[in-house]
C-alpha cells in the first residue's frame, strides 16, 4: 500500500462560491493542511476571475461546473442579458479552460498518491426530473438524455485507475428523500419533491455494481438555507446502506461576518481505511483557525462485547 494512504486523508469540500473566493480562502486551505480540495461549482455568474483565482489554487483538486457557470450561455433570459459579447468571448469555454484537467465534469481525475480517483457528474446541471436545456448539452457534450449522460459518467469511473471513487457533482442524485428539507428535496412552489438527477443516480449505481468502492458523493446546489421555513436548514447528510456518505456542502454564503470578524467555511471530511470517518463545516477566522465546527457525520463505532465473567 502507499505509504501516503496508511493514514487518514482529509478533503475540504467548498460549496457553491457564488463569487465569494479571496486569497485567504487558499491560505486557510494550506493552513488546515487538506490533502485534496473538491469545488462544486456555481462560482458566480461565468465567473472567469472567479474560476481564474481558484485554479491557481496551489494544492491537489477537483471542480464541477454548475448552472451558475453558464448562466448567459445555457437559457434564452441569460442570452438576452448577456455582459458580453457571445461572437467575440466564450466565458464558459474561458473557465473550462482555466481549470484544465481540474474540471471532472463527465470526466475523472485520479490521485495515485492518495489511492482514489474522482469522478465527476454532469456539469453545468439545474437538477430535477426533466432533461432541460437539450440544445446546450448536445452542442457542448453531444449528450442527448439522461441516459446518454448516465453513460458518460460511468464510462469516466470505468476508465479509473483506483478502486475507491468520491463522485463530486453540482446537484445531488435522486434518491436521497422528496422532503423540501432533504439534501435535494424542493423547497419552492410546489413544496416537495426530489429535485436531484436521475442520471447522477444510476451512474452511482452502475459504478457500485462494478465493483469500485464509493465513501462519498459530495454536491451542492441545494443550499442549506430553506425558502419555505427559517426555523431550520437543509439535511448536510444521508448515509446509504452500502455506508456511502452523500454530503451537500453548499453553506451560503460561505464567508460571513461572525463574531466582529470575517470568517469563512469549508466541509472537511476525513478518510481512514477507504471510508469516511468524520464530515463537519467549518468557520475558519482571519488567523486560519478554526472558530467553529459542526459535525455532520461520525462513523458509528463497533459494539465491544464485555468478556463474559469467570
């Protein structure tokens, strides 16, 4: 086994940024000492120095776009709105490139190092049951259905070159509950309903049967803030029988004033032994401290029979 792997991994999930990224995000990242870093897009309306500064992130990565990413690109409003000139400048294409082999979208990045590879779901997706905006995912990707996407991602996790794949999507699988509170559940009119993607579920499923172990499935989207209520958040966690974990890590906004001072906030999770052992949110404060931890998920222990009298 790789000498790096016999101890635990820790990954910072960072939610939907929605323009909130700055130098001290990277310094608390280097600080909290993360072996990986996962992005799950939405960083601002085709954000391109946005996405620029986090490329030029110094440390292991993976991103996905969301449908913040091609907001002037994907719908007619956005088109009607467009900041720029669409014959002259491409920003989708611009943030694609910027991120390079960083962006897994219906692609995968392997980690020999850390012995896992992840795997991206569709990008640029706005969730639910309905294939929205065909036009744009069949000039972009050549992909026509759900299932033509179901495809392209489990053809990425087959092309792996380690045995343990985190799926890292924009919008979370179906599956995970209808409730409006739910990690995808619909929390505007009509309340109720799973809200994730079909394909993003089935691709989880095909993998499995493959034979690829899977500790986590991490998305955003969802944020944790409820349009319906404010007397509670969003569901963070939902473990599967399999013992997957599937974490939506959009705390917006990400950076906040807290306590008279700026703080900002990242997902950690921690991987021992090919599972995940712990998950929490994090505020980290100007010194890159953590000044306050939530956690979402503790892997429950073994039952230790007591030896029987003698």
């Amino acid at each position: 086994m790789n000498q790096n792997c016999k101890k635990a991994i820790k990954i910072a999930v960072v939610g939907d940024v929605h323009n909130q990224w700055e130098e001290e995000d990277g310094i608390a990242l280097q600080q909290l000492g993360v072996d990986l870093v996962l992005f799950v897009g939405d960083y601002g309306n085709e954000a391109v120095e946005v996405v620029r500064a986090i490329a030029d992130l110094d440390l292991p990565k993976a991103a996905v776009f969301g449908n913040h990413d091609a907001w002037y690109t994907m719908t007619d409003w956005g088109r009607k709105h467009c900041p720029y000139d669409p014959e002259q400048e491409n920003w989708v294409q611009q943030q694609m490139d910027l991120f390079g082999e960083a962006h897994v979208g219906y692609g995968k990045r392997d980690f020999p190092e850390l012995e896992l590879t992840v795997v991206g779901s569709r990008p640029f997706t706005w969730g639910g049951p309905e294939w929205r905006y065909a036009k744009f995912y069949q000039e972009w990707f050549g992909v026509d259905s759900f299932a033509d996407s179901t495809r392209r991602i489990v053809e990425a996790a087959q092309s792996s070159t380690q045995n343990t794949v985190i799926f890292l999507g924009h919008t979370g699988p179906t599956g995970l509950g209808d409730a409006p509170e739910d990690p995808c559940g619909r929390d505007w009119k009509p309340i109720g309903g799973d809200y994730g993607d079909p394909d993003f579920a089935s691709a989880i499923a095909q993998t499995r049967a493959l034979g690829k172990q899977i500790p986590l499935v991490t998305f955003g989207h969802m944020h944790h803030n409820l349009r319906h209520t404010k007397t509670r958040l969003r569901k963070s966690v939902d473990v599967s029988s399999e013992g997957t974990v599937y974490l939506n890590a959009a705390r917006v906004n990400r950076i906040k004033d807290r306590d008279n001072q700026k703080q900002r906030n990242f997902s950690l999770v921690t991987l021992e032994k090919g599972q995940v052992s712990e998950a929490k949110l994090v505020w980290v404060d100007p010194d890159s401290q953590i000044a306050e931890a939530e956690i979402l998920y503790r892997q429950p222990q073994p039952v230790v029979e007591a030896a029987p009298m003698v």
